[in-house]
C-alpha cells in the first residue's frame, strides 16, 4: 500500500490520483506519440500527437501540462536521432550525449525552473536488500537464460546489432549495451514514471510509461515479437522501482538481464563462442 508521500518524490503529502481523469487522455496521446516517433519512426505525427497531448493538458490540468512538458521535452531530445543499434565511435559519442541530455534538461528544469524537485534519482536509500530482492537477481539472469537466445536468434532481432569479433568491437558492444541500460532506468523510471505517477495511480503510471520505454526499444532494435518481452519487463521495472524506491536496484536488474543481452548477441553473430545458451 502506498503511502500518502510515495506519489510525490519531492516528499511533499499528495492526495491520491483519481482512478478517472480527463488528464489520461493528454497523457495517453503523449506515450501514443512515442510509438509514432520510435516504433513507426513517423516524425511529423508524432510532433503533431505530441503537440496535441500538450495543448489538452494545458485545458485540462496546468500541473500535469508542466510534467508532461518535461517529458514531452525528452522525447523530442532523443527522436533528433536514430537509436538503432550502432556502435561506431562518433555514433556513440553522438548517442550518449543526446540521451544524456534527454534526461538532463528535464531534471534541470525540474530542479531550477519549477523548483519542484520532481526528478530524483535515489541511489543510496540506506535499506539493506531484502532476501528476496537477492533472489529476484538471479531469477532475472534464470529468466534472461531461458528467454533471450530463443527471442534474437529464432526472430532475427540479433541482426539488429552489429557483429563485433575483435576486443575493441566487443568492448564498445557491451559499453554500448550498459550504457542504454542504465539510461533507461533514468529516464523511463526516474523521469517518465516519477512525473506520471504524480497524477495517475501508479498502474496507469506503469502503463503509460511501459508503451514509451517499449517503443524506444523497439528502434533500438527489440523488433519482431519483442514487444512481447520488452513491455512486461517495462512493466516490471516501474513496479520494482515503486516497491524498492530504488535506482541502484533496479539498474542492477537491468544490467543483469543485458549481460545475457550482450552475451547472447555475441554468441548470435558468432555461433562456435559462447555455445551455452538453449534455443
């Protein structure tokens, strides 16, 4: 059960979010403009469902306009480039800075214009993990075992990424796998769930954040039947967080389930190394 502090991480007492609101509409077409403009790859409607998303909440609810302008602000940051999955030294350094940024302009206008402390991002909450949070991390290296070398190898998906047999390739692979890892935990989580659940119960939080961190990682390249095990994990995460109120756990989990990542597409890609996977 939450309590009445959970909703609002600047630790201010908010009432609970109605479950109906007129705000889930601009909130809906917003995630909705995610999945124009990373899945479909459709720029203009998606600046257009956006642009609309941000008008209705600026009728409906001026709170929710301002939190939704921030992560309005973010998507827009990262749709000015291509995220698929591309580990070139110039991509990289082109990649990293924009998706940095994406999380930075809108803690900063967070932080400093509306003085609000919206953004957080709890790495040190002082509670020890518990004995089943431990547990939960070697299921997550079980379920990614069992999961992943059947989803990249039988769909094609692998072929998404590039195919790195010498030290330096593999080095940026898995530098490159890491760093989308822990910045979707920044962003997804610590902005896009943290300013949703503000207004919304956190599963409407959850969803809505889930159909954007989805759509990301559908360009990214979790294509065919990906969506399939992208948006339960999307989910997963944002449940995780709202239970643990942590990003170092839940960065540990997703770096857990891309080391399989990382792994399996080597394996993909080169068939005779790291022949232990079942698929």
């Amino acid at each position: 059960m939450r309590s009445a502090t959970d909703g609002a991480t600047d630790g201010t007492v908010t009432d609970a979010p109605p479950l109906v609101s007129w705000g889930l509409l601009p909130a809906g077409l917003l995630s909705a403009s995610a999945v124009l403009l990373f899945g479909v790859r459709a720029a203009l409607p998606g600046y257009a469902l956006l642009i609309a998303a941000l008008a209705l909440a600026f009728v409906v609810n001026r709170a929710l306009f301002k939190d939704l302008l921030l992560l309005a602000l973010g998507l827009v940051i990262i749709s000015t480039i291509s995220v698929e999955a591309n580990i070139d030294y110039p991509n990289m350094a082109l990649m990293g800075t924009v998706l940095t940024l994406a999380v930075l302009v809108p803690y900063l206008i967070s932080r400093y214009g509306y003085r609000d402390h919206a953004i957080r991002f709890p790495i040190r909450t002082g509670q020890r993990w518990s004995t089943l949070e431990r547990w939960y991390l070697v299921i997550v290296v079980g379920l990614g075992y069992a999961i992943l070398p059947t989803y990249f190898i039988r769909s094609g998906a692998y072929q998404n990424w590039p195919a790195v047999t010498v030290p330096d390739e593999i080095a940026r692979l898995f530098v490159g796998v890491g760093f989308v890892g822990i910045w979707d935990e920044l962003f997804f989580i610590c902005v896009a769930f943290t300013l949703l659940r503000r207004h919304f119960p956190d599963w409407q939080a959850n969803l809505l954040q889930a159909v954007i961190f989805c759509s990301f990682l559908w360009e990214l390249g979790y294509q065919s039947w990906g969506p399939l095990m992208t948006f339960p994990f999307a989910l997963l995460q944002g449940y995780t967080f709202k239970l643990t109120r942590s990003l170092t756990y839940v960065v540990c989990v997703h770096l857990l389930f891309d080391l399989v990542v990382f792994l399996v597409i080597v394996h993909a890609h080169t068939r005779e190394w790291l022949a232990i996977f079942p698929y």
